[in-house]
C-alpha cells in the first residue's frame, strides 16, 4: 500500500481566537470549525470560504454534524456545560440550547435520535428529535475504582456509538474504556489500558479502537476481547492530549502531535507511512487539538 497525502487548502479569514474543534460533513463538502470565543464556521470546501458565521458567546469544545440533516445541522457542547443544535439554511439560522451537564461538554457523539454527551465524570444519553425537543433518557455511572485508580479523578475523553446503534463506547483518561448496551445500559466490557487515555476512534466495522496515548502515542485495541493488537510509539512532547482517527476503509490511522505535525500509519505493516507538516514547515511547539477525515 502507498499513500501520500498533500496539503489542499488553508482556511483564513474565519476565526479571530484558538480553534477548539473541527469536523467534515457527512458528504465531505463542508467544514465546521469551533473555537474559544464561541464562534462557529461553515466553510465551503470547494471554495476556501466561509458559508456561515455564527457568533456565539462562550467557547464551544466539540462539534457533530447531524446526518438527518444532510450539511444543514451540527450539534455542539460547550465550556459551560450547555448542549446546543444549530440549523442554517438559505442564510438563516436557528439555534437552540440547554445546560446538560455541571462541567465543560468536550465529547458528544450521535447515532439517528439519540445524543451521548460528556463532561468530566459525566455521560448522559439523550432522545433528540429537533432544536428543542430533548429529552435525558440515561445516565451512565461512573467506573469503579481498584488498587491502581483509586486515587485518580474520573475523565471521560471520548464516546463512540457503534455503526449498528447497539453499543456506545466511552474512554477515560485514567480507567481505560467500558462498553455499555444501549438497552438496558448495563456494562458489557471493560478494557484496561496503560497511560492516559485521551482522544478515541471507533473503526467502521467496529472491530478496533484506536486511542492516543498521552503517555507513549498511540494504541490500537481489538474490541472483542481487549487486546492490544499494536502500539505506536510516538515522543509524547509535554503530555498533551492530541487526535487520532482512522481513514481509508480503517487501513490508516492519523494522529496528531504537540510538535505541529501529523502523522500517518499503515495498520497493516505497523509502519509509518508520512509525516505531514501543515504550511510546509515546522512550527515548533504547538498542539493540534482536533483533526478530522472523511470515512471511506
């Protein structure tokens, strides 16, 4: 296998603080972009040029297109604890909010009606139809402590929803991952993990986990049975928490770095296949806190 990635564009013009969270719509034409200051962008692909500019006024985490909505909807969590859905079409927007949680909403995933949402030691499951209408239907407990995390504050760092709607996945940034029945909610599987777990993607065919690992750079675990299948070592410059995604069918994954870079790997042969430096050059230090690809 060989792949080479090239950069195709530099958006500008759209943001004026640190952007906290990007993602591309489901049929890869659009760019949603978050940052601090609470401002959201839709950006044409095609075109480098912001559609949309929603000026919010707290800072938004995590971004979620809505597929139901084709490129007209995203859902969002906030620092102050607030979910929120945006609706844009034909120049208008509509926009509506609620506080959900007690901390800063930094996951969210959704699969058809229902939305998980988490903040610190928080997951919440909620039916969603429109802007308005949302309704708590789970609140999932936290992990149970032994020996080794006793002592250690519980951080939820990504949920996942299986393709198939019947599993929901959520990592933590020091008690590994639990997999819970979206039935009855109760906890099927817990895998251990070493390090601190931040950022998670699910493969399509729902057969692995890939983590980033604060610690060491990045695992790749089978969920079936919990085992490390590989690990990508990887200098974890500062201990930041930074992105992993699979691309390319699950073939590839794609990590970020604290040192400005990303880089790309063959699951395959475990090797590295390209580091990529966005503008062409190093720029020293500095986290990518979100990365984001269209899925194969």
């Amino acid at each position: 296998m060989s792949w080479e990635y090239t950069e195709l564009a530099v958006l500008e013009r759209g943001h004026a603080s640190p952007i906290t969270a990007v993602a591309i719509s489901p049929q890869g034409t659009r760019i949603a972009s978050a940052s601090l200051d609470g401002e959201v962008c839709i950006w044409d692909i095609s075109s480098q040029k912001p559609l949309y500019i929603f000026h919010g006024q707290l800072p938004t985490l995590t971004l979620k297109w809505i597929p139901e909505q084709g490129e007209d909807g995203l859902l969002y969590g906030m620092d102050c604890g607030y979910l929120a859905s945006l609706s844009f079409s034909a120049g208008r927007l509509e926009v509506y909010g609620f506080k959900g949680h007690s901390h800063a909403v930094d996951c969210l995933d959704l699969r058809s009606e229902r939305v998980a949402s988490g903040a610190q030691n928080e997951i919440r499951v909620w039916e969603w139809e429109y802007l308005d209408q949302w309704r708590l239907c789970a609140e999932l407990p936290e992990p149970q402590a032994n020996a080794h995390t006793d002592s250690q504050t519980v951080t939820v760092t990504s949920i996942r929803w299986t393709s198939c709607g019947t599993r929901l996945i959520a990592t933590y940034l020091q008690h590994g991952a639990r997999i819970y029945d979206t039935e009855t909610w109760e906890c099927l599987q817990t895998i251990a993990m070493s390090g601190q777990t931040a950022c998670a993607d699910l493969s399509c065919d729902d057969r692995r986990l890939a983590v980033s690992n604060v610690v060491t750079g990045f695992d790749l675990y089978a969920l079936s049975s919990g085992h490390l299948l590989r690990a990508f070592g990887q200098d974890a410059v500062n201990r930041r928490a930074t992105p992993v995604r699979f691309i390319e069918s699950g073939s590839v994954l794609v990590g970020g770095t604290t040192v400005g870079e990303i880089v790309v790997w063959d699951l395959n042969s475990g090797c590295k296949l390209q580091t990529l430096i966005p503008g062409g050059a190093n720029l020293g230090f500095g986290v990518i806190l979100y990365l984001t690809a269209p899925r194969r």
